[in-house]
C-alpha cells in the first residue's frame, strides 16, 4: 500500500509538473502574441504620428486628431503596461514599461504644446518621440525569438 502511494504521489507530481512547464509555455506564447499585436500599433503610430504633427503645424484645424491619436497612443501604453505577465518574460516587460514610460513622457509634452498652441516644426525635428519606439521594437523582437523557442520546444 505505501508503495503504491508513493508510486501514485510520484506520477502525480511528474504530470502536475508538466501540466505546469505547458500552462507557462501557453502563457508565454499568449504574451508574445500581445507584444507583436502591440509592436504593430507601435509602428503605425511610428508611421502616421510623425506627417500629422508636420500637418497640424500648417494647419490647426488637424490638432484635433493629432490629439486623438496621441491620447489613443497613451491608452494602448497603460493596456499593454497591465497585462498579466508569465514569469518567464517579466524582465522584458519591464524593460518594456520603461520604454513606454518614457514614450508616455513624450506624448504628454506633445499634447502639452498642442494646448498651449506651441507646436512648431522644429518640435519634430528637436524631439525624442520616437526612440522609445524603436527600443521597445528590438525588445519585442527578441521575445519572438524567445517564442519561436518555445514553438520550437513544444514541436520536438
């Protein structure tokens, strides 16, 4: 009787341990697939932001979806900021929050000045806007790798 126990409590760790490395395989996957989602609302903000600023300094009548698209921006930093992060990637998702901190930073200038009625050309040209982008797009793509290892670990 005591064997089999042990035989039982031994297989049952061992299944419970697996069901464990799959649900944290799963949970990274779920991640890399929001993070590539978001990198590709990083690029097109990337894309549209910077020929709308330029728009919105010869013409005012465009501060209204300039603001719009930064206030969206700000949005998907504090959706993306939130999600539950799998232990395996809390490191890069920390590097990530910093990045968007500082994009956030950006934004917040951007939109005082489209405010205050500052806008200028030179604003674009002067700023940091878009180099968090680029930081936290290197960042996301070295979690696809990650993920791509997992696909990889979870096909052999």
């Amino acid at each position: 009787m005591k064997r089999w126990l042990t035989v039982f409590s031994a297989s049952l760790l061992l299944l419970l341990s697996g069901c464990s490395y799959l649900n944290t395989a799963s949970d990274t996957l779920d991640y890399v697939k929001e993070a590539t989602s978001y990198a590709a609302t990083l690029d097109n903000f990337a894309a549209e932001t910077p020929p709308l600023i330029k728009q919105v300094v010869d013409n005012q009548a465009q501060a209204d979806e300039l603001t719009a698209q930064l206030q969206q921006m700000k949005n998907e930093i504090q959706s993306f900021n939130t999600l539950d992060v799998p232990e395996t990637v809390k490191g890069f998702h920390q590097e990530i929050i910093e990045q968007n901190n500082l994009l956030t930073q950006q934004i917040d200038l951007y939109l005082k000045d489209l405010n205050d009625g500052k806008l200028n050309p030179s604003t674009l040209d002067n700023s940091k806007l878009l180099q968090p982008v680029q930081e936290i797009t290197t960042i996301i793509v070295q979690i696809q790798k990650l993920g791509a290892q997992v696909n990889e670990t979870l096909g052999a």
